[in-house]
C-alpha cells in the first residue's frame, strides 16, 4: 500500500530581474526556484506541473528563443522532471495524473514524460497557450504541450472549484486565473501534515500572498489580485499552510526529497 505523501522537487532556477517578479521592483539579478511536486496516493501516483521541460536546459536558446535572453534557467539536463523521477525510484508507469496549474515555459516539464498520465489543465489555459495575447507570447512554447497522442482532460473554470480528484480530499482544484487566464491551484489534504495551498504562481511569493505588490507577469490585474482573495479565504478555512509558487526566501525552507510531507 502506498502512502499518501507531498515530495517537493525543483527543476533547478530561473534567472530573471527582480521587476519580472514583483512589479515595480528593480532591474537586479534575481534567482527563483522552479518547484514541482508528486503526491503518492494508493490510486496512483500525481505530478503537478515538473517544472522546466530539459530541453531548455539542454539548448535554452533554441528552445525558449529570444525569451532566453530575459529569462535565463540555471538548470542541468539531470534535473529534468523525468530524470530526478527516476533517480528518486519511481516508475513513470506509475503516474496516473499529471496536473497542470497552467502552461507557461517553466511549467511543463512533466508533459508527454509519463505513459499511463492524464494531463489536467483547465480549458481557457490551454485554449490561451495555442493564441496568446502579444505580452504573453513569451510565456509559451507550442513543442511543450502539442503533442500528439496525450491523453487531456480539461476542467471549466470556477465551475470545477473543489474537484476532488480522488473524492478523498487529498486533491482539491480551484481556478485562479489573473497571472494567466487559465491559471489553477491547489489544496492538498495529508494525513498527518494537514491541509497545504499550493498557490503555484497565482502567488509568486509571501509579497503577493499579503497584497504588498502584484506580480511581474500577469493576463489581468484584477483577475490576479481576486484570485489570491479567493486562495486567502480557502486557506484560512482549511487551516492550510501555504506553499508560494517561485519563492526564493520560503524554498530553502521547505522539505525536499527525500524529506516529504506525510
Ligand atoms: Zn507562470
């Protein structure tokens, strides 16, 4: 019997200005870790997002284009999402879901990885990834997530808030769209550890979490700003510890595999 646990894993760091992070701020070097996350359960293992894809580890330039000059990952081909799967003594085979908490260049990694997978993704992201607006075109990079043969499901916006994917309340979806327009988070109940958020990147960091500045990157300012409202409120009534989605200050202080969350 596999137990229910939260193992927290990186694809390494992205490389970036502190403005493209937190608006307003300064043009300095500032170094983000890139989370991503397996949930054991009995009824099949779950991956959430696995971070940067490795190919542009392998060849940023020819994989991210022009963004690489902006946005630089500090990544190794071994900390591909795969790789460090399977060093850590997991079948792929065993991944019965990988969700998507939306499709930008630094959430993908887990995509086309995992033969068994259902990938879920909410439909106005993925929708939004194949057209996005002219200041988001960045953000996505069309070899990610077209590719042939996955198996998709999509869910439709606030009216999949609190879908429970294994109706145990281990995994709860909820849409918080703003930072991109089909943006989801999480809320994770374990055994012991209790209720997590994973805000993913509707809060970059503990700045955005307590409304002190908005973030670097966003579809929609009053979509971003509601969206934490809403995370705030389930927090709060689930008693839920949060976990912020590119947090150089609270990464560190996190567990990481081998250490989990039980
Ligand atoms: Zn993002």
């Amino acid at each position: 019997m596999t137990d229910i646990r939260l193992y927290l894993f990186q694809t390494g760091h992205i490389r970036q200005q502190e403005v493209d992070i937190k608006m307003g701020a300064s043009q300095d070097e500032f170094i983000t870790p890139i989370p991503w996350f397996l949930i054991t359960h009995p009824k099949g293992n779950i991956i959430i997002d696995g971070g940067t894809p490795v190919e542009a580890a392998i060849d940023p330039h020819k994989h991210w284009g022009t963004v690489a000059e902006r946005y630089f990952p500090l990544m190794k081909e071994e900390d591909g999402c795969l790789n460090r799967f399977v060093e850590a003594g997991f079948d792929p085979k065993s991944v019965r879901y990988v969700l998507h908490s939306h499709l930008h260049i630094d959430h993908t990694g887990a995509l086309g990885h995992f033969p068994n997978a259902t990938y879920i993704v909410q439909r106005r992201e993925y929708e939004f990834a194949y057209a996005p607006d002219w200041f988001s075109r960045g953000a996505y990079v069309k070899a990610d997530f077209d590719r042939p043969g996955l198996k998709w499901h999509f869910l439709e916006g606030q009216d999949h808030d609190g879908f429970d994917l294994y109706g145990d309340g281990t995994v709860k979806f909820y849409f918080t769209p703003g930072h991109s327009p089909g943006h989801q988070s999480f809320l994770l109940n374990l055994p012991n550890s209790g209720a997590y958020v994973l805000t993913i990147d509707a809060a970059y960091t503990m700045d955005h979490w307590n409304e002190k500045c908005l973030p670097g990157s966003m579809t929609s300012a009053i979509e971003v700003a509601r969206s934490v409202q809403k995370l705030r409120m389930i927090a709060d009534v689930n008693d839920a510890t949060i976990i912020t989605g590119h947090d150089p200050d609270m990464w560190p202080t996190l567990k990481k595999f081998p250490e989990y969350y039980g």
